[in-house]
C-alpha cells in the first residue's frame, strides 16, 4: 500500500487496486486472450483466469522512491506477433498506471505463459 499526505489529508492506494486496473487494462490489449497463474503448468486452459481470479496472474511491487514494479502472466492468441503483443500491453499498462494512479512506474514485466489456438470445429 502506498500513502500521500497533503495539507486536506492522506490517499492511500493499495497494492489490489493497481492490479485491477492492470488486469482491466491488460484485458483490452490486442492479441490477449487472459492472464494465467505465475506457476508452470501442463494444461494451460485449465489454469487460464476468469475476470474474478486474474488478479492471480499480476504481481504488484511499490516502493515509495522507485515507483511502481508489475509482473503481468499473459495468454497471448496464437497467429499474433508475440513480441508486438508484448510490447503493447507494456507501453498500455505503464501509461494508465502513471496517468490513473501518479505515481512513477518503473517496469511493466511481462510474460507470455502460452498461447490460445483456436478449436475449430
């Protein structure tokens, strides 16, 4: 949680609040299709998080001198340029933070856990 004081009194921001809105954003992002819990797993589909669980595949570090520190584990849809996907989803996180939240973000991490490829039927 990180807190700023002023003259009419204090805000805090806690740590979830900065990871709901990068899942939000992060789910906005072309060419994602979800977040994914952090561990290695076999059978990615099981492990991909709905909305109410994917705060799981975000990890959110503050300091109070260095900024803001977030690990995204990202499902990225297969056929896209991965590295595109990537860098778009870093550029978008780290500008909402820094224009919702005020505070510096120093590194947007993200890792692509694995890809959807579509089932056709």
């Amino acid at each position: 949680m990180t807190e700023r004081s002023n003259p009419i009194g204090k805000i805090e921001i806690s740590t979830t609040a900065i990871a709901n809105l990068a899942v939000t954003t992060v789910l906005e992002c072309y060419g994602v299709v979800g977040l994914a819990g952090k561990t290695k797993f076999e059978d990615w589909r099981k492990n991909v998080l709905n909305i109410e669980d994917a705060q799981r595949g975000v990890e959110v570090a503050m300091d109070e001198e260095d900024g803001i520190t977030i690990d995204l584990y990202i499902v990225v849809q297969y056929g896209t340029r991965i590295s595109e996907v990537a860098r778009g989803v870093m550029n978008r996180v780290h500008y909402t933070l820094e224009q919702t939240v005020g505070l510096p973000v120093r590194a947007v991490n993200v890792h692509v856990q694995a890809l959807r490829v579509n089932d056709h039927a």
